[in-house]
C-alpha cells in the first residue's frame, strides 16, 4: 500500500521502495534548492504517519528491511537530513510517536574564528532497536543493535555497546546485555 503525499522542488528527492512494503500517510518533503537527495525503503517495511524532510543536498534516509514506525496521525514522527548526510534505520527497528530523528541543527554554532562548531553529521541506527516515543535523536548519534531509547530521551552522542537501554537527558546507558521482543 502506497499512501504519500510529496512536496519537492527542484530535485524532489530519488525513492527506491522495496517488495511488500507498506507506506500509509506519509509525507516527503525537500525544501529550497535541495538536490541529489535518496529515500530508500527496503523489502517489508511498514511505515506510517512519517515526515521525510529533506533540508540540504545529498543526503539519504534509509530503512532496512521491516523496519515498522507506527506513529499516529497526530503523533507524527520525523526523519530529517541535512546536506551530505546520510540518517540509516537498521533492519528490523521499531519506531513509535512523535520521535524526531535529525542530522541537522539548522542554525550553525559559530566560535570566535568563525568556524562552524555544529556541522551536519550521520545518525546510524543498528539492527532491532526500538526507539520509544517522543524520543529526539541528534547529529551524529550512533545507536547499536538491539538496544532500546527510553520514551522522551534525548540522544546527542554514540553508544558503541550493543544491547543496552539508553535514556533520559541527555540518554546514558541504563542498563546493558538486555535485549526486547515486538
Ligand atoms: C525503557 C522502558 C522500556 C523501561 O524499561 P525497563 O527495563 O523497565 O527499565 P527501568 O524502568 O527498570 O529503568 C531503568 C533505569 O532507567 C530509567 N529510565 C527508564 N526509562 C526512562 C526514560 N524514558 N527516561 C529517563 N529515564 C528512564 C529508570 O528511571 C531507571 O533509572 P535508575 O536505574 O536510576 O533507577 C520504558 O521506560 C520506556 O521508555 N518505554 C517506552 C514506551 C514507549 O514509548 N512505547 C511506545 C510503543 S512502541
């Protein structure tokens, strides 16, 4: 099932949309001059009630294979890039509500020589990892697989152990060698 409404310009943005993969009221947008942006879905997954928001060029969000995000229509959840980053969800991950996963501060963070202190960066999401609701994930972050982010978490840095609840703000390890079922 293929339910989306597009909003693009110049560019718009590239799909690859995988076997059996289930897209209900989705949205895609690409803002301004952006180009050369990628959405790939692969074999599976099951998407709803999801923003794809692209804001630079070059960037690509990717899902793996049954990969399920089940936000509601007022709960939306939000995947957004920035330029030349790439935002990947790892086969098999779940996502809830109103989550916002972002590769992008939009504002730079300048010092006193003028230099960016905030750059754009990746955001890579393991394998199985169910992310609770309401939870923000920032540039940069690394979450490995298996693990859980706790409801209303705020990520802004890499974890490099698989298999650990993360949470709170900002979200540090809470407990280790766990694992979850769907
Ligand atoms: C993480 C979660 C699953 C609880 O798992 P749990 O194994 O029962 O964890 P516990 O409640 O024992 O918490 C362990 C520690 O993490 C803390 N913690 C757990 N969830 C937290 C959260 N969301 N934010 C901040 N701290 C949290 C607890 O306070 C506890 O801290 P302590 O060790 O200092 O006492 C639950 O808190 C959660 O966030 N669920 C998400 C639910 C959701 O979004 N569902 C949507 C449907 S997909």
């Amino acid at each position: 099932m293929l339910s989306i409404k597009i909003q693009a310009w110049q560019d718009g943005v590239n799909m690859e949309i995988g076997d059996n993969v289930r897209i209900y009221k989705c949205k895609i947008s690409a803002e301004g001059r952006s180009k050369n942006n990628h959405l790939i879905i692969c074999n599976g997954a099951d998407v709803q009630n999801t923003n794809f928001s692209y804001f630079g060029s070059n960037s690509t969000i990717r899902l793996g294979e049954y990969v399920k995000i089940n936000a509601g229509a007022k709960t939306k959840t939000s995947l957004q890039v920035g330029s030349n980053t790439t935002l990947h969800i790892g086969k098999g991950s779940l996502l809830s509500n109103s989550i916002i996963i972002c590769t992008t501060d939009f504002h730079p963070v300048i010092n006193e020589e003028g230099m960016r202190l905030n750059p754009d960066k990746d955001i890579f999401v393991g394998e199985n990892v169910w992310i609770g609701r309401n939870a923000y994930i920032g540039k940069g972050a690394t979450i490995l697989s298996q693990s859980i982010v706790g409801a209303f978490s705020v990520v802004t840095k890499s974890f490099s152990q698989e298999n650990i609840l993360i949470a709170g703000n900002p979200a540090r390890v809470r407990k280790e060698k766990i694992s979850w079922t769907r």
